[in-house]
C-alpha cells in the first residue's frame, strides 16, 4: 500500500534554490534582538549583526532574505534608514504595535547582512505610502555605478561599489495594508512603479509584483492580463508575481489568530496539516491563470509569504507575533517545501514567514540565548534539494484520519544533485502509526543509502531555551537498500532525509 515510484532518468526540472527563501520584516523582535544587536552590543557581532544567528542560518544555506516588510515595506522611507545611525529619524511602525522604529537596521546593514549569509537580497518597495520617485532612487542608490545624485549620497555613506540587486518587489498585500487597492488599480500602479525601477549598468532587476491573498483567482488573473504577458509591448513587465498563503487556525477582525503554537490536541494537529496542504490547490489553480497568459512559463509564481499563524505566546506583545515551535509546524514545513518542489516548473521562490521570533521562525532568541526550531531542522535536512533536479514520484500512501478529515499520511519529495546522489525527504502526518514504505527506484542502482530522522514525543514537541535540542534530526537506523529500491521506515509525526549513492 505505501509504496514511492521515481525514475531518476525523467528528473528534468530544476529546484530553484530560492524555494529555500526567507523573509524578515522589521516586526517584532525579528530585526532588532533577532539579526540586529548593534556594534555595541556584549552579544557577540560583527558590525551590529548577530554571530550566532549568522552562522545558524549559513548552514540552512538561506538562498535568498525578503525585506524589510511585509505591511511594513509600505510605510518605510528608506532615506530614513541611512547615514551616521545617531541621527537618523525615528518613525512609529503604526502596524507592527505602534513601537519606535529608530531605523538603526537600514539598506547598508541589509546587504551586510546578506553578503554575512550569502544570500541574494530581496528588497520590497513602498507603493502604499511612497512616490514612484522613492522608488526609483533607492534603486538607484543601490545598483547605480555611474555618477548621480543617488551614487554621490552611497558614496558619503560609506559604500563606493553599487550592490547586486536582483530580486526586487513592487508593494506588499496592496490588497490590504498595503494600500486597499483593487486589482485593476494596483495593476496600473505596478506597471508605472514597475517602469521606474530601472535597470542600471549590469544590474537587472527581477521585478515582483504583489500579488493575491490565498484564493482569490481574480487577483491574478488581472495581473497577468494587464502585465504577465508577452503580447504587452516590451512584456511581460513582470519576472515574479507573489501570492500569500497562511494556515492558521481562524484569523479574528483585529488580525490575529486563534489556537496555541504549543496546547493542542489532535483536532489541532489535524486542523493544521491538513489546511497546509491547501498550498497545492492555491498552486495549482494560480499557475493554471498563469498558464493561460504565460504558456511559456516566462514569469514565476513566488509564494513570498508562508507558513503557520497562531495566537502569541503568552505575556508577549500582540502585534509581535511571537509564537513557539512544534513538530506540527515541522510537518507544515516538510509537506509545504514537497508542494513547492513538485511545481518548481512554476514556483521559482518562496520566503516562509518569518526568519527569527516571528511566525514559523526558523530560530528564537532570548537575549543572548538561541535556540533552533524544529521547522529550522526541517529546512536543513531538505537543503540538498537547493537547485537540484526534482525526480517526480507516484506516491501511494494509506490515509490518517481523524473525525470527518481524511490526508494521506505521506508527502515526500526526491531530487538528484550534481554529484548523482539521490535525496529523498519524507515525512509521516500520523500522530500514532510509524509506516514503512517500499521506495521504488528506476534509472540508478544506489549501493549505499543513509537516513537521518526528526521526531518528537509528542505532536506538541519543542525546543525550549533551557532544552534546546529535544527536537533536532538523528541518525535513522530505518533505511536499507531493497529490492530495486530502499525500504524506509517513516516513524509517526517524523520527517526524514535519505542520501542514496
Ligand atoms: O508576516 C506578517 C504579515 O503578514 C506581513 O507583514 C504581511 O504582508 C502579511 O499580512
């Protein structure tokens, strides 16, 4: 009944390693506590930025970091965000708690921050509360390597060299906070913001348009009428359109959302991982109004928000969205990336929300202390699909089912990399049944294969500050060659990776 079919010799399509994405906003205590300490600081830095978080977050290989919003990125002033930090402006980050923003972590300290993970940055523009003529100049201030007004000011703060710039996007939920425009407006918007956000020297800009909340299909479909496709003269005007997807369990009128990161039952459990598994009908569907503008697949679907939303975490402040971490949001993570990997021909980006102490993060931090989510484990041990070549599989899995909800208990994906090895990663939704499933494999004989297991002892494992590793990968002893394949034995509520060579 459990049994995976792949034959590495139809693997064509590359998993684009941006899949892999994150996103930070300056919410919370994601930028300042989390990424940002300032030079000052005891904990240890360089140049103001965390050490700890820097080396934790290399070795889930972040391919690329969206910033600075988010609902924020349609009210930041980026000329507030640089020169001598003592006298930049302050401003009220009005969504995010009302607190003081006193823009310390700016342009200069973003592309630090991704030059210390490697990473390509993503910049979101402000088209909410900004001028197409903002817009344009930061572009300018950070790609330009001629002389202008913009490469002068670089220059008097400290930066000769323009930045590589490539991914850049045009508002944020300018469905919602980022301004409350219909489609056909903010189509229009795009098109002139988009225009404006030149291309300088070298530096080509990968523009991204916002775009839809969950299902809304007419988002999208207006976006790819009025600027997805080639018909358009000089179109597409788009490399990227976004869509937003959370699973949580209720969002209430304030924005907030119901059910405990940590006390749930198996209503909850069941709940969640089945809602994260609507990603694949909001890809589908999407990608299929895409398909109808864009047959040739030119401009990408970019999930550049996701991941799990619950309540805060008691005692914390509401807007901070500070939420623990468990093994259900370990599934979310492993089942999510499967979906992605499977639609890589679409889906060329993803950034789950958010990077540290916000939403899904991928690490916590209090003080001086850190600790590593289960969902951060989760995206290490999928890191070797980073642009490897996906390997499609037929999965037949038994189902889990509680109360009225049926899912199939297994999600999985497989790719193989540069050096030939075959990765598979696998993860089992059911709470109480360890499944064993016979991998079949054409197209390769491996002689060797090892396992690695993430697995909690309960639905509602996590990693506290003062145990920081009860949730963390090991060594699988389930795994051995057999047959034309492996036989994997996938423990109940686990994700496990499997190199074959
Ligand atoms: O990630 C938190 C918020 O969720 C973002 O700021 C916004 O874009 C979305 O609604």
């Amino acid at each position: 009944m459990n049994e995976i079919t792949l034959d590495v010799k139809i693997a064509k399509t590359q998993i684009d390693r941006n899949i892999y994405g994150h996103f930070a906003e300056h919410l919370g205590r994601c930028i300042y506590e989390g990424i940002w300490v300032g030079e000052e600081s005891s904990i240890p830095n360089v140049r103001g930025i965390r050490t700890d978080v820097v080396e934790a977050l290399r070795k889930i290989k972040v391919p690329v970091l969206r910033w600075p919003g988010g609902c924020f990125a349609d009210e930041y002033h980026w000329m507030d965000g640089i020169g001598p930090r003592a006298q930049r402006p302050t401003m009220i980050n009005t969504h995010w708690g009302g607190v003081i923003e006193n823009n310390h972590f700016g342009t200069h300290e973003f592309m630090d921050l991704c030059a210390q993970l490697e990473c390509e940055p993503y910049i979101c523009g402000n088209v909410g509360s900004g001028t197409v003529q903002e817009m344009s100049q930061w572009v300018e201030y950070i790609t330009f390597d001629g002389k202008s007004p913009m490469t002068d000011l670089r220059k008097a703060n400290g930066r000769e060299e323009p930045w590589k710039l490539t991914y850049f996007g045009v508002g944020n939920e300018n469905w919602g906070c980022g301004g409350r425009m219909t489609p056909e407006y903010y189509a229009d918007l795009y098109r002139r913001y988009g225009l404006y956000a030149r291309n300088y020297g070298n530096n080509k800009l990968f523009r991204i348009a916002c775009g839809a909340s969950n299902d809304d299909y007419h988002w999208t479909e207006v976006m790819m009428e009025k600027a997805g496709h080639d018909q358009l003269r000089g179109g597409p005007y788009m490399d990227g359109l976004a869509i937003h997807y959370y699973t949580s369990v209720k969002r209430l009128p304030d924005g907030s959302r119901e059910g405990s990161a940590t006390v749930f039952d198996e209503a909850g459990w069941m709940e969640i991982v089945s809602k994260g598994l609507f990603m694949d009908e909001l890809v589908r569907k999407h990608s299929t109004i895409m398909d109808k503008y864009d047959p040739a697949k030119k401009v990408a679907l970019i999930v550049d928000e996701w991941g799990t939303w619950f309540a805060v975490e008691p005692g914390t402040h509401p807007r901070f969205l500070y939420q623990q971490n468990t093994m259900r949001d370990a599934i979310v993570a492993a089942t999510t990336l499967d979906i992605f990997n499977k639609h890589c021909d679409r889906v060329r980006m993803a950034n789950i929300a958010q990077t540290i102490n916000v939403l899904q993060a991928m690490i916590l931090t209090d003080g001086a202390r850190m600790l590593l989510t289960p969902s951060y484990h989760v995206f290490e041990m999928y890191a070797a699909h980073q642009g490897a070549t996906m390997a499609p599989l037929d999965i037949q899995s038994e189902a889990y089912t509680f109360g009225e909800v049926s899912i199939p208990a297994l999600s999985a994906s497989a790719s193989v990399d540069g050096a030939g090895t075959l990765n598979l990663t696998l993860s089992n939704a059911n709470p109480h049944k360890d499944i064993t499933v016979q991998v079949n494999v054409r197209g390769m004989n491996g002689s060797k294969a090892q396992g690695r297991v993430l697995q909690g002892n309960a639905m509602n494992a996590h990693n506290t500050f003062d145990n920081p590793n009860a949730v963390a990968p090991k060594p699988h002893t389930g795994v051995k060659l057999a047959g034309e394949g492996l036989e994997i034995v996938v423990p109940k509520m686990s994700v496990v990776a499997v190199a074959v060579q």
